[in-house]
C-alpha cells in the first residue's frame, strides 16, 4: 500500500514506523496518538518485544490537535512533491517538523502533513447561468469585461469540452474560465461557447531542490540580546531545589563576566501551576523555563511554553511523554530505555572481543532486570558470546566462564551494595590467580557512591561502570565548582549523587551559552556546544520531527589497574 508513490497517505489505514533505539511500544503509542493495542494489532509479536530497526505498521490518526496526519516519506520523494500532492506549502510542512532538514528528508523518515481547512480546499468559481447561453459579442461583454473571448463556437452532437479546446489549441481550464455554467450543466448540443484567446506560454519553472525549499523555509532567527530565564521550582518544599539555583547562579555570573546580558526570574512552584502562569504576565515573554520538579505540573507548562515558543527544560524528571509531541521541550534525565541503548551502543565500541560474563543475583533485587535482559538481546543479535554464573559460584567455576583470546567482562545482575560487596573478594582473587587473562567489571551508575569504600578493589578488577553524571573532586573542573560554591555560600553541597548543585550550574551554563551564541537558532546548533561539565553530560537529539529533544549523553568511567580514574566520552 505504501509502496505506491503518488497516493496521498491521509487515506491510509496505516503508515510506517522504524523503530529507534530507546523507543518502546508505549512512547510509540503515545507520539502517534493512538494505543499499545492498535499497534499489537497490525504488528503481530510486538506485544512480546520490538528491537532499533524493526518497521512497524501505526495505523493513521490525525494528530492530538487535529490539523495534521502522518506520511512516511517513500523512495524518490521530494519535499516539493508532496506539496504538489498535498496542495501544501514547504513552509507549511517546515512549520509542523522543526526537526526536518535537506540531510534528513529520505525514505522511512515520518513527518506530519498539515490538514488544510475546508474554506482553504474549495474554490470558489462563479456559478454559471443554468439555462442555455445565446451568446454575442456585446452580452458577453456585459457579463463580464474580464471575458476576452476570440470567437463563438456552437456545440455540436457528439463534441465534448476536451475536443473543443483541442481543437481551438486552448486548455479545458482556459475554456472552462469563459464558460462557467459548463461546469455546472456541461455541454450540450448547439449551446454557445467562447473561445478564450490562449494564455501566453510560459517558459517551464526549474524544481527546486529539497535544499533550497528548506533554505527559503527557514523562519528568520535572530540573536538575544538580553536572555530572559525563568527557573519554576518548589523551593520552599524541597531544599534540593534551592542548591540547583545555587549552582544556576554561578553559571550566569560566570556568563555575565563573558559579557553575556540576561535576567534571571524565579518563581516558587508549590502552588497551583496554572495560577502562576496566568498571574505572572511577564513569563510569557521568556526565552528559556527550567522546571517543574513535580510531574503533574509538566503537561500545563508544557502547553504555555509550546503556545508562547519558550524553550522549557526540564531537569529532573524522565518519566513525562510531553517531548514527544511539544518541539520546545529539553529533557535532561534520560530516559530508561534511551539510557540502556546508548549504554548498549558505547559497551560494544568499547569492547572490541568481549566474552560476557553475567554473575545472576540470588536475592529478589529486580532492579536490574530490564536493562539485563536488553543487554543479552543485543549481544544475541551482534553474534557476541556470553554466559550466566551464579553470584555463589566458586572461583573454579568463575574461572571454567574465562576465555584466553577474549575481553572477559563480568556484569552483575544487581546493581546494589550487598552484591557488589559479595562479589568484589572473589573477583579480586580470580585475577590474582589468572594475570594472563584480560578480566574486566562492569557496572551501574550507583557504584559512584560507595567509590571510596571500595577504591583499591575497582582498581584492581579493572572496574567500568555507566552514567550520565559523574564527579570527582580530583578532576580540575568539579575541583574549582566546588570552591566556588562553598565561597559563594559558605556550605558545602549535599552528599548526594547527582549533586544538584552542579547539575544547576551545567544545565544553565549550557543553554544560557547557548541563546547569548546562537539566538533562536539554537536549536538547529545545540550538537556545536560542547562545554565542559562539572557533572552532568548533555547531548540532545530529537526524538522525531515534530517533538522535543532527549539528552542523550552517557560516560563510561574507568578504573584503570594503573589506579587511574579515566572518564571515557562518547559522542
């Protein structure tokens, strides 16, 4: 069905979706307005699992507002064809798929297609006289001026509309133009017809190419001379808060010693949302909102933002679906599954040969399960080889798991202290009794908090683990955070991980740099900023065409057998 080019896809029972790493049936659902069941329907096996690369038939909805439909772009299709096929301007499709440009206009992509208006799809002809035109040079003239007309023609039986412009060399629309009750009653025998003097021919018009209807589609940006940033926080019910505008202060003041202009505004969330917004006039003229920390309070802000064109970047939360269909939308905290894919993506670059071991928890901790059993689906569909030990197993039996010629990477499936503390001694001495072997750990993002409890034995176990956050007050850049911030606020941060202290300074360093750099044109340019974080990675991507961008950004941290600590950045 959708291999046929030319048919308009608004028709369509369906359309189709490649699937992306990170996506799961339920973020599916929720970007294409319809359910988890529509989609098992016309996926048969879905419900069961679906991997990167899978194509999914979603049966066709309008979208949540009702002005546009979905098409997946097909093989040869050009920007300009489907405006030909729509009757749609590029700047209309421009306008509905911010994340849509000439490098990633090709076939599989999906985007939305505006719904014209009714008033907007029927013309409007003059309506023609019903009875039978006794046509002469003066009552035409009458009837209109704007009627040039060259002869009068009687039908006769057996002639149509088509061979009378042809054979007078004119158009059916030329004629049709001077005789507009045609089109209503049609043609009949011996009525009178005017014949048009032929339109003067028009040389043909050149294509354009996707590239240039992108260029003239581009809605003017412009730079920011003063950045307004609001930040929405409840700051009196949550202490955390407070340090996160902390941290966000430092920022700005470094940017204002750059020479960047902005005013900073903060407002207390712990009060109805929508009451906020409504009595403060002055947030709808923001160019950039971070917050809410309460999930309720995203949807309303989200809807503001969307209708005002803000920038709202939402540092804490992972679990709101608004990115998927709001195209201002920055969201920090990575989604569960995002994070497991692009942790999936980094391991098999960093690990050339692996022969993965997983060490099974015996406790009821499945905290782990999700991100376990996508780790063995990859490996199974990258051809990588890996096995199962129990955490009880003896060090012969850990040592029967090694292979020679392979990188041996033990991976538990618990990502708690108990086991980290059970499994630790073992793998200690299973090195110690194999120095021929290339033997590695690896691990979750919460090992970062008990690091100096167990320092010496990372070390030696040649010991990895993944986040999207890290800190160490040996590197140079969290070093001179830190000072700052307890000369600034004579306090130290909270022991916490992440530090929201640091997670306020990298996020309002990153964007506030990022408007004074490149104004509304930001998002187009926010893979060029890469400044150096105290803490947290940023690195956003678009999670489809019409929606918001996901940080993407994952660091391995590596705990060298030299007793170094080496942050390994992918990008």
């Amino acid at each position: 069905m959708l291999g046929i080019r030319g048919i308009a896809q608004e028709n369509q029972t369906y359309f189709l979706h490649t699937v992306q790493s990170g996506q799961s049936l339920y973020s599916i659902a929720n970007m294409y307005n319809v359910s988890v069941s529509e989609i098992n329907k016309l996926n048969p096996g879905s419900d069961e699992a679906i991997y990167a690369g899978q194509i999914l038939r979603i049966p066709q909805q309008k979208s949540k507002d009702a002005t546009s439909f979905f098409h997946t772009i097909q093989s040869g299709e050009t920007l300009y064809r489907l405006t030909v096929i729509y009757k749609v301007s590029a700047q209309d499709i421009c306008n509905l798929n911010p994340g849509l440009n000439a490098d990633n206009f090709h076939a599989g992509e999906v985007i939305r297609i505006p719904i014209k208006s009714e008033n907007n799809n029927i013309a409007n002809p003059e309506q023609g006289n019903k009875t039978t035109v006794q046509a002469t040079k003066k009552s035409s003239d009458d009837v209109s001026s704007s009627l040039r007309y060259k002869d009068v023609h009687k039908a006769k039986k057996k002639e149509t509309i088509y061979s009378i412009a042809k054979k007078y060399k004119i158009t059916i629309d030329e004629l049709l133009a001077v005789n507009p009750g045609l089109k209503e009653k049609g043609l009949q025998k011996d009525d009178m017809i005017f014949i048009p003097y032929p339109s003067p021919k028009k040389a043909a018009e050149p294509i354009p190419t996707d590239k240039e209807l992108f260029t003239n589609s581009n809605s003017y940006k412009k730079k920011i001379g003063t950045i307004k940033a609001a930040l929405i926080l409840p700051f009196t019910k949550d202490n955390r808060m407070v340090e996160y505008y902390e941290g966000f202060l430092i920022a700005a003041d470094s940017l204002k010693h750059c020479g960047v202009s902005m005013d900073i505004y903060a407002y207390d969330a712990d009060t109805d949302i929508q009451s906020l917004i409504s009595s403060k006039s002055e947030l709808a003229d923001m160019d950039v909102i971070f917050g809410p920390l309460d999930k309720d309070q995203i949807k309303p802000l989200s809807t503001f933002a969307k209708n005002h064109k803000i920038r709202l970047v939402i540092p804490f939360t992972s679990k709101d679906e608004e990115v998927f269909n709001n195209p201002y939308i920055y969201q920090i905290n990575t989604p569960q599954l995002y994070l497991y894919s692009c942790v999936y993506n980094h391991f098999l670059k960093q690990f050339k040969k692996p022969n993965v071991i997983f060490i099974e928890n015996s406790t009821s901790d499945k905290s782990k399960e999700q991100f376990i059993r996508g780790m063995k689906n990859e490996l199974t569909r990258k051809g990588v080889i890996f096995t199962s030990i129990s955490d009880g197993a003896s060090l012969e039996d850990m040592s029967d798991a090694l292979f020679s010629d392979h990188e041996n990477i033990f991976i538990p499936t618990s990502g708690n202290h108990v086991t980290l503390i059970k499994i630790l001694p073992k793998l200690e001495l299973l090195v110690r009794n194999n120095r021929s072997m290339n033997i590695q750990l690896f691990g979750y993002p919460e090992w970062q908090t008990v690091t100096r409890e167990h320092l010496k034995q990372f070390f030696t176990v040649n010991t990895y683990f993944y986040s999207s956050f890290y800190t160490n007050s040996l590197l140079p850049e969290s070093k001179k955070f830190e000072k700052d911030f307890q000369y600034w606020y004579h306090k130290l941060m909270e022991n916490r991980y992440p530090k929201y202290g640091m997670l306020g300074f990298d996020t309002g360093f990153f964007f506030l740099k990022g408007l004074s750099q490149y104004g509304s044109a930001l998002d187009e340019n926010v893979h060029k900023l890469k400044p150096t974080p105290v803490q947290t990675g940023l690195y956003f991507n678009r999670v489809n065409n019409w929606g918001g961008f996901i940080n993407q950004k994952v660091f391995f941290i590596h705990y060298t057998p030299q007793s170094e600590v080496v942050k390994l950045d992918f990008d």
